[in-house]
C-alpha cells in the first residue's frame, strides 16, 4: 500500500537505485525516516512548527539548530579538549605514521581531501562537516562516560560487553538517550564501522587489525566516497545527535572524572578503541544497526526499522523494505535532497567500496556478537512508544502531501495513472455487480461452509455445465427449431411444399425431389399405421420413448425440411436453407463447447504448470497457509472448517505414513502384491469387455425382441424399448462399486487409488456409449440380407418378412436412443436419491445405535468422483444426440438446474464429509480433462458421420439430394459452389495438401517452440531455487564460524 | 450513504482511495461497518479508538483463529485496538484486489506469533493449533506436520521460515489468495 501511494510521486533523483521496486522502496522509506526525525524533534522541543516547511527547510534548520547547540557546546569541549585531543592526537600521529606505508598513504589524502578539497560556498559539504565534527565531540564524552565504570576492568571482551548492560548510564536522566547508546553499542560491536575506520586503527600495531584492512583500501578514490556517504549518514541522524547532546552537557561533569582512567584504557587496549571510534562515527547507527542484523541471521531485522514502518505504515500503508533485506542498500542511497549530483554518484559507488569490504567483514572480524536481542527489542519498543506519542496524523498528512505535490510529475504519468485506475475501480465495480449477479453464490456458500471447497467444486462444476448446456440451447434451438416453427406463409409440411423448380432455385433434376416426397410419403404412411391405434397409455409411453407421435416433432431431427417464407418486405420468396443451418448449428454447437472447455482447462493447466514438480511438494504448507478461509463468518461453518482442516491433515498425515510403509516393502510383498495387481487388472479388464458386450448385446437384440413381442403389451414393449439403455445405466451403477471393491486389494495410494477408478469407471461409461453408437452404426449403415436398401436407410422394408423391423429414418432413430438414454439417466439417480439415499439416512438415524448392520452400513458418503462423472455422462449424451434431436441441450439444461437442488438437498441432508476430500485446485482441472476426452470422443462419430454417411431421404432437411450418394457434407460444398469463383478458390485451398501440410509443420513448430521454451523455464526456476538453498546454506555455514568465534572468545 | 457522506471531507476521501485499494462507496462501506462496531464512540469521533473486544464482534474475525494477531498487527499502536484507519487498512489489505505479496506480507506477520520474524516450529506449531482446533492433533502427527511443512519450505535447514521462504512457499500455494480475504 505505501508502495502504491508513492508509485506516483517518486523523485527523479532516487531513481538510479536498482529497478522499480528499489525506487519505491527507498522512496517509502524515505517518507518514514522524516516522520521518525519529526517525532525527535519533537520530542527534543527543539522545533515547534515544521508543518508547513519542506523537507528541505527542515533539514536547513535541523542544521542550523545544531550549529547552535555546537556553540553550548564549545565550553564543555575546551574543558575536556586536552582529553580529547589525546584521542585525536593519537589520530593525528596514526595518520602521518600511515602516510609513510603507500598503501594507507591513498586512503589519508582522500581523508583529507574529502575535507578540504571541497569548494567553499558548499554548504552540504560544511553541513555534512559539522555533522561529523559534531558527531565526534558529543559522541566522543558519552563513550568516554560509558568507559569509567568498564576501566576497571577492561582486560576482557567479553566484559565490555557486560558493561553494555551495566548500570553506568544512571547518572542521564533520560531513559531514550540511554537506548541510543545501548544500540550504539551494538552498532560498534558490529562490524560495520570498524572496518571502515581499519586504517586508523593499525596504530595499535594490532596485527589482527591489519588484517582487517579490507583490500580495497588503496582505492583512495572509494574511500573518499565511502566518507561522503558516511557524512550523509551523519545527516541523516541529526535527530539521534541532537538528543545525545541532551545529556551529555548533563553529564560533562562525571566526564571530567573518567578521562582519565577511560585515557588508560584506551592505550591500553585496541578494543577500547573501537568503541571509541565507533562513538565517533555515530552517524552510521541505523545503517549498522540493519546490517548487524542481517548478518547475524536477520533476527532484528525488523527491529530497528519497525518503528519506521509502525509509524508509517499505520499512515500510508505498509512497507516492508526492511522484510525483503533491500533495506541496507536502499539506506546508503538515500540522502538529502539538496546533495549535489556529484555525491550521489560517489554515493552508489562508494556502495560497491562498502559491499566489498562487508563481504571480506563477514568472513574475518568476529570478535563482537550480537547478544543483546533482548534489550535491543524493549528499546525498540520504548522508542516505538515515543513515537507514538510525538506523532500528529494532520502533521504528517501535510508533509506527505506537500512532499508528494512538490515531485515534479509528467503529465503523461499522471494520465496513465489516472487511466490505470479508472480502469481498475471500473473493473472492479463491474465485478462486483457480476457477483451480485452470480447463480447459487449463496447455495455455493452454505456448501462450502460445511463440506469445504473440494465439494463445492463439483457444484461449480455442474453450474459451468448448466452455462454450457445454455450456450449450446441457444444455438441448437436459435437455428434450427425458431425458424421452423414460426410461421409467415410457410408449407405446413414437406408434402406441401413447392417443388423446387418454382422456386427458382438452382436445383438440378427433379428426381432427387421427386424421390424424396415418395420416400416421405411412405415414412408418413407408416408412423400413422404404428401411431393411429394408440390410446393415451400408450401415448405416455411414448413420450418416454420418442416413438410414435413424438418421432414427428420438432424434437427430432425428422420433422425439418427447408422451408420458403414469403417475407413482407422483401419481394419474392426466401428459401431458409435448413440443411446448411442444422449443420452450422452442430458445428456451432461444438466450437462453443471446445473453446468454453479449453478456456476452463487452461486456468486448471495454468495452476498444474505452476506446482508441478512441486505439486506434493507444498500440500501442507497451502493446507497449513492457505487452509483458513478468511471469510467464513458463523460460528457452525468455523468449527466445520477446523473439522475439516484436522481431518485433512491427518489424512496427509496417514498417507505419507502409508508412502513410508511402501518404501519398506520387502520383495516377497511386492511380489505377491504385483501379482494380485494383475489379477485384479485382469478382471477389471473382463468385466469392462463383459459389460460392454452385454451392451452390444442388448442393442443388437432389441429390434428382433421388438418384432418378437409385437403384440403383447405396450409397457412390456416399452420395456424391451428401453433395454440397451437400461443395460447401460444398469452396468454404470453396478461396475463402479464392483471396481471400487476390487481396488483396495490392489493397495495403492488413496490418490492414485481415486484417480484409477475414475479412470476405470470413465473407460466404462465412454466405452459403452461408443458401443451403443457402434452397434447403431452397425444396423443403420451397414448392408443387411433382409432388408431393402432404399432412401437412404438401410433397412428401409423387410424382404423375407423377417422378424426384424425396419427403420424408415435412421437418424431419427438414433436420437431416440439417445433420448431414452437421457430419459433414463434423468430419473434414475432422480429416484436412488428419494428411494435409496433419503431413506438410508433415516434408517441410519433410528437404528444405527440398535443394529451394528445398520451401523456398519454406515452413512452415505457424497462420491465426487461418481457424481462428477454422471455430469460428464450426461454431457456426453448431449453432445452425442444434439444433431439428431436438437432439443437435448435443453434437456441437459433442465436436468443440470433441477440436479443442483436434488443434490444440493441430499449432500446437505443426507450425505456425510468424504473421509478423504479431492484436492480442491486439481479436482477442478481433472473434471475438465474428463470432460475433455469424452468431447473428443463425441466428436469422433459425428465427424465420420457427417463427411461418410448419406442422410434418409424420408426424413430431415438433407432429404433432398443434390447429387447421387449425397452426404450431409455436401451442404456445406453445395453453399460454396453459389459463391464468387475467387471465394470458391480460396475455400477450396483449404481441402488441399497445399494448406494441410505448412498448417501442420507450422503448428509442430510452434509446438516444439513453446515445450523447449517450457523446459528453458523449468530449469531456470531450478536453478534460481537452487540459488536459495545455496544461500541459506551459505548463512548457516557463516553463523556456524560466529559460533565457533564466539565459544573460543568464551574460552 | 448520505449521512456518512458528510462523514469525510471529499479530500479525504479521495486520499483514502489513493491509499487503499477501495473506492470511495467502499471506504463508506467500511466506514458503516466500523460504525457497527460501536455507534457510540465512533459517532462522537469519527476517529475514535476501539479496542481489541469491540474490533472482535466483526462476524469474520469473531471465529477467525487468528483474529488476536490480526489485531494486533492492524493496530498502529500494536495493542490490538483500532482507529478506523487500521480497519481501513485492514478491510483493504484482505479486499480482492489487494495483490497477492502485500497479503503474503501481512499473513507473515500474522502467523509470526511471536513476532521474532521467522516463522519458528512454535509459531508453527501455533498456527496449527488454531487452525484445528486446540489440541486436535495429536504430538507425534503435530510433530511430523511441522516437520512436513519446515522440509517443504525451509529451504535454508534453519528450521524456520524467513519471509522469503514464506514468499516463496506461497506463491506455490494456490489456495492461499482465495481463503486469505474478507468479503465487504
């Protein structure tokens, strides 16, 4: 959020730090650093209104005020001049000694000449120079102060340490300077300031310390940034200093008494020294602070700087630079705005002096560690407190403000700002409408609520199939049934309608409509000998059917012929081609489901890429992580959920328990575990090719069955009717809890155990419904010995008065088949749920404490996988019936709407949580790629039957050939032979090789570009996750030497 | 709407949006149901601080496991009461269109229950207290589930999480986004 709130007012001069996100960062932090120099302010009294100024005046006045307070300050420094000239005496002479040795002799000019080289009127340069003189002077005292009581014993480390925490500071009266110093001190028990000061320190002949020196020491020109930088630094704590100030006049007395002793120690020991100096560059607090905390495992990281953000946060919104550990780079770049270009260049490149030279730290000086966390955490809070206090929203409010209106902004940034979220709140709001919109989001809720989100899936799933049904609705019927049935001066039926030749239409010969209206005539004659007789029974049974008066209809495919409408407007007639429009609306009805179906499918490939390789890899954590749904908002729903969120977790918990188990096999149990595998496979195998003979079967038998019981009753008949489809659903209840048995002997993994019964059970049902299509292949195409061939069926009229019947329109027969089979699989899971479903659960409620069959019985468990696929089933159906009966969509539509609530009803009522829910962001995507195959498998015998098959001449709108061995096809070829020739030309390139074969290589290739791309990704996020470990390999490894350093200064 | 209109000058308002990732109708709405929270106080003072009871009768926080971090970690003065700028912040943080690493931030302060910046085994062992329900699990399965998680996504073998870690092991987490919201 604050990152937001700055993206549009980022200063042009901080943008040299590394990528967007930099800039941002440095910028929030920027805002956050002024806010916590207010509070001290502030709290100092020193400045009453800084409201109104600019950044740039307070600094200036910051500045000034010091000069001031350096003037009170002038007295207590004479006093202890001496002193403290010892100290810089010392300084001095190491200087000149070091200007003797070449290597150090680089690094005091740049010393110097980063004083004195400066030209006059810079006032950043006087500034940043009385900062760090200023530093020194007040610093220098509170070290020695913090010296006296340590003198005594100053001969150990680890007693300085001690002394951190010793109560020497009594004397101040205020309990934040006393903070300051206590995080000063592990400032410069860090590494930070004493590396950059190493050259200064070799006086002390410390051999150790030369070591120290980091190699980049010659680099005069380095080091004359890195004192810039660090004299930024000083800026940047004015605030600290100034309270400093406070309480060293208080306390220059007690000073006066130490000196001395502290002078000793400070000869004495080079420790003693770093603290000194370490006091002297002060300024460097913060910045040290962090990166003591980043190198020592980043334990307070947020520490220091969490007060920055508290403050900020609360106020512009949250920003975590100090969490992503860019913060110590973004420190260092930051400065006054009023610093020349030049310092800002030296600056960033003093970066890399710096960087260097920590790297080298990290490895080498050990000597101090970081083991006041305590202590640093209740200054944190301390200080956090007081800035709670100090702080005024309105104040800062306005600063932000005037901060972010003085940027110099272009103005095409702010339009595209202004586009972006215009656009955004536009999106949004049109989302949330949608929402308000959304069918059953408040039935998806409740199911959610207490069968969690792997159920609620399958609910969408079927709302997504209940859109689709819609889509496919709209076309099936939208093109083909409106048209037929609305009526401007139409033929009422194919027998009126007038011959072609009147029309004026390009039909050639009329024999083709001749033969059609004879084949028409006798398809008419005998539906009105089976239909004349029928009393109302046997006209209800129909309806079941298809047969009888529904066979002419408008549900099936029979009843439509072209039609010619005289329009009003137009003169003239109009011929509604309804050949080519039942087949655009086929091929219609199949582009919407393939790309509804790839558009859902590739949000489920989009979410699988991004965990494979991982998928199992991150199940607890996105349980664990993402297991709370934040929304939940009834007490009932929470303690579902924690139910729920137990279960599944132990149920992880159990299944990588059982992958142990599976690891340890020994061989002998493999063997005999393999071997009931294949046994097991092997029945399965048998069953599925019983069962789908058994389908052949029935289907083959049904027509001779019919003609056998001709004349016994009509519901017997009815029955005989409907024995492949019964078959069909008889064996798809029936198979699947036979394999669901058969699985757990196999002893699989409870995944793989689900997914492969799927699997078996989808093989079972695609399968059958391809046998049932194939036996119907079989019987309308083929040739048969019995039958006439004629008008375009097969078995147009029995010649040896066999018992078989025959059928006068193929098509309409087979969307019959289809219709009884959607019939059937409407009701009868309609009928399992009120007469098996309901009463079980009652059963189970009365008796399950008094009879342990009943209890061992147990409660209905809602089967996803099962009812997924009855969804998938049913889809398949549909898109398998809709050229033959374009009312199916519709029927599926309805089915889809009334399931919902039969389901909804007795997952809610009858049904218990599932022992072990699906996953939820892959139930999705496998519901899909079911659903997927059984599309491909769908569209495989429409295709063959449209391109290979001639359609009835009794029946439908194809009925009038226009060439001899007329296919449904040649529609589509007879619509463009009307077109210019250069249409023609280039629909015709489209059949020939010349398109097909660079189509296909361009595809391949295009293919082949995006799996190699694929595999380039996969590799680099390997190698970047190798990266990582690597890394934190690395920082154990460097605190396991901080260890051993620190157990060897222990002793 | 009109009468909490009045509420916020139009600069405020506009400033709020730009702050968060609500609109203006939105910042009203989350207005009214800070307003819910306590009509009283906050009808006195538009910016009056609730404390941490009164945030809790929000229904989502009420059963939430967490909600005495969330709280705290909204709360600008890190006690757990709020102004309605820390509601607004927070409404907006869990709002859809806050994207998906300013959650990740404050999901990481959540579950850092004792707020040392890693996500420890006992901040682990924490969340999945709550998350089930105190006690549910037993200490072998709590132990191997946080033994799970750490060798998931502790990628350093310092057996705990840092944010990076916790950054990375989430966006691998697809179910994180969707559960870590609250609808207005």
């Amino acid at each position: 959020m604050g990152t937001r709130a700055c993206q549009k007012c980022v200063p042009s001069q901080l943008r040299y730090s590394e990528g967007l996100q930099g800039v941002l960062d440095t910028y929030c932090f920027f805002y956050s650093r002024l806010c916590f120099k207010m509070a001290y302010q502030r709290q100092n009294g020193s400045y009453d209104n800084y409201g109104g100024q600019s950044v740039e005046e307070q600094y200036n006045s910051g500045f000034d005020d010091l000069n001031d307070r350096r003037g009170d300050r002038q007295s207590y420094r004479q006093f202890q001049n001496k002193s403290y000239d010892n100290g810089e005496d010392n300084f001095d002479s190491y200087q000149d000694r070091d200007f003797d040795s070449p290597r150090n002799g680089g690094y005091d000019s740049s010393w110097n000449r980063d004083f004195k080289s400066r030209p006059n009127g810079n006032l950043d340069y006087e500034r940043d120079r009385e900062f760090l003189t200023s530093d020194r002077d007040f610093l220098h005292p509170s070290g020695r102060d913090f010296d006296v009581p340590g003198s005594r014993d100053f001969h150990s480390e680890s007693q300085i340490n001690r002394d951190f925490e010793s109560p020497r500071y009594n004397d101040f009266d205020s309990p934040k300077s006393r903070d300051f110093d206590s995080t000063r001190h592990r400032d410069f028990d860090s590494t930070n300031t004493r590396d950059f000061d190493s050259p200064k320190r070799r006086d002390f002949d410390s051999p150790k310390r030369r070591d120290f020196d980091p190699p980049n020491s010659e680099n005069s020109h380095g080091r004359q940034k890195f004192h810039e930088e660090r004299s930024y630094r000083a800026h940047d704590n004015y605030a600290y200093s100034d309270n400093e100030e406070e309480y060293q006049t208080k306390i220059s007395s007690t000073q006066a008494r130490g000196h001395n002793s502290q002078q000793r120690a400070f000869n004495e020991k080079y420790r003693e020294d770093d603290q000194f100096e370490e006091r002297f560059y002060s300024g460097d607090s913060q910045n040290s602070d962090r990166e003591l905390t980043k190198n020592f495992g980043g334990r307070d990281r947020n520490s220091e700087n969490g007060s920055d953000d508290e403050t900020f946060s609360t106020r512009i919104g949250f920003d975590h630079s100090n969490l992503d550990g860019k913060d110590t780079v973004i420190v260092r770049k930051r400065k006054p705005t009023n610093i020349s270009d030049q310092h800002s260049e030296s600056d960033s490149s003093s970066l890399k002096a710096i960087s260097k030279s920590r790297s080298m730290r990290k490895s080498v000086n050990l000597n101090t560690l970081p083991s006041h966390e305590r202590r640093i955490k209740n200054f944190q809070a301390r200080k956090l407190e007081a800035l709670r206090d100090a702080k005024n929203l309105e104040e800062y409010t306005q600063i932000y403000r005037d901060e972010i209106l003085q940027e110099p902004v272009q103005r095409t940034q702010i339009w595209k700002y202004q586009q972006k979220k215009a656009w955004q709140n536009f999106k949004q709001q049109t989302k949330n409408v949608l929402y308000q919109l959304e069918l059953w989001s408040g039935a998806f809720k409740e199911i959610e609520g207490q069968f969690g989100t792997s159920v609620m899936t399958y609910f969408r799933f079927m709302r997504w199939l209940l859109f689709l049904n819609f889509y496919l609705m709209v076309v099936m019927l939208g093109l083909t049934m409106v048209p037929y049935v609305i009526k401007i001066n139409r033929p009422w039926s194919f027998l009126d309608s007038p011959h072609p030749n009147n029309t004026g239409s390009n039909f050639t010969g009329d024999d083709f409509f001749e033969k059609a209206l004879n084949c028409t005539k006798n398809y008419i004659g005998f539906l009105d000998n089976q239909t004349n007789s029928e009393d109302w029974g046997s006209k209800a049974l129909d309806t079941l059917q298809g047969t009888g008066w529904m066979e002419h209809t408008v549900l099936f495919y029979g009843t439509y012929f072209n039609k010619t409408y005289s329009l009003p407007l137009v003169e003239g007639r109009l011929t509604y081609n309804m050949g080519l429009s039942y087949l655009l609306a086929t091929g219609a009805a199949f582009l919407v489901s393939f790309f509804l179906l790839v558009k859902n499918s590739a949000k489920g490939v989009k979410s699988s890429v991004l965990d494979e390789g991982s998928g199992q890899m991150t199940q607890f954590c996105n349980k664990v992580f993402g297991g709370w749904d934040f929304c939940i908002s009834n007490q009932k729903a929470a303690k579902e959920k924690h139910k729920n969120l137990t279960q599944e977790l132990r149920g992880d918990l159990d299944n990588q328990k059982l992958l142990w188990k599976i690891e340890n096999r020994t061989t002998r149990e493999k063997a005999k575990l393999y071997s009931i595998r294949v046994v097991v496979n092997t029945v399965v195998l048998g069953f599925l090719v019983g069962s789908l003979y058994l389908i052949y079967y029935a289907n083959n038998k049904l027509i001779d069955l019919q003609r056998e019981f001709g004349d016994v009753h009509p519901i017997v008949q009815t029955l005989i009717q409907f024995m492949p489809s019964v078959t069909i659903t008889l064996l798809n209840i029936i198979v699947p809890i036979i394999f669901k048995k058969l699985v757990e002997f196999e002893d699989y993994m409870p995944a793989f155990q689900m997914q492969i019964t799927l699997l078996r059970t989808v093989i079972l049902r695609l399968a059958s419904l391809l046998v049932l299509m194939g036996s119907l292949y079989g019987m309308v195409v083929k040739d048969h010995d019995h039958f006439v061939d004629d008008c375009g069926n097969k078995r147009w009229q029995t010649i040896n008065n066999t018992s078989e019947a025959p059928i006068k329109c193929w098509e309409t027969y087979v969307g019959q088949q289809i219709y009884k089979l959607i019939i059937l699989d409407f009701l009868v899971p309609f009928v399992l749920t009120f007469i098996v479903e309901y009463p079980r659960r009652l059963v189970y409620q009365k008796f399950h404490e008094r009879f342990k069959v009943v209890n061992m019985m147990g409660q209905q468990e809602f089967d996803l996988p099962k009812a997924v696929l009855d969804l998938v089933y049913t889809q398949t159906l549909c898109w398998m019936g809709l050229f033959f009966c374009p009312f199916i969509p519709m029927m599926s539509l309805v089915k889809c709407f009334i399931f919902f609530y039969v389901k909804k009803g007795t997952v809610l009522n009858n049904c218990i949580q599932p022992v072990r829910p699906f996953r939820t962001s892959k139930s999705n995507s496998l519901f899909i790629a079911v659903l997927f195959i059984s599309f491909i498998i769908s569209c495989g015998p429409m295709t063959y039957m449209i391109g290979t098959i001639s359609p009835s001449q009794s029946c439908g709108p194809f009925r009038v050939y226009s060439v001899e061995n007329f296919i449904f096809f040649d529609t589509i070829r007879n619509l463009i032979f009307t077109f210019p020739s250069d249409a023609q030309k280039f629909f015709h390139i489209f059949g020939t090789m010349a398109f097909f074969i660079p189509a296909i290589g361009l595809t391949c290739f295009f293919m082949y570009y995006y799996c190699v791309q694929a595999v380039g990704y996969k590799r680099r996020a390997k190698l970047l996750k190798e990266d990582l470990i690597m890394e934190g390999k690395d920082k154990q490894f460097l605190l396991a030497r901080v260890n051993e350093a620190w157990m060897y200064i222990e002793g | 709407m009109g009468g909490s209109q009045s509420v916020f000058s139009e600069q405020e308002l506009s400033d709020y949006q730009e702050l968060t990732y609500f609109t203006k109708k939105e910042i009203l709405h989350v207005f009214k149901r800070f307003q819910t929270l306590d009509p009283d106080s906050v009808e006195r003072d538009k910016n009056a601080k609730l404390n941490r009871e009164t945030i809790l009768k929000l229904p989502e926080l009420q059963v939430n496991p967490f909600n005495d971090r969330i709280t705290t970690v909204f709360s600008s003065a890190g006690d757990g009461c709020m102004t309605f700028e820390d509601f607004l912040d927070m409404m907006s943080v869990f709002s859809d269109n806050a994207p998906k690493n300013v959650k990740v931030e404050y999901a990481f302060r959540i579950y850092d229950f004792d707020e040392d910046d890693v996500i420890s085994g006992k901040d682990l062992r924490e969340v999945i207290n709550r998350l089930t329900g105190e006690q549910a699990l037993n200490d072998e399965e709590m132990e191997q589930l946080i033994q799970n998680i750490l060798e998931e996504a502790d990628l350093d073998d310092d057996d705990s999480l840092s944010f990076a870690e916790f950054e990375h092991v989430i966006s691998k987490a697809p179910d994180f986004i969707n559960s870590f919201r609250i609808r207005l």
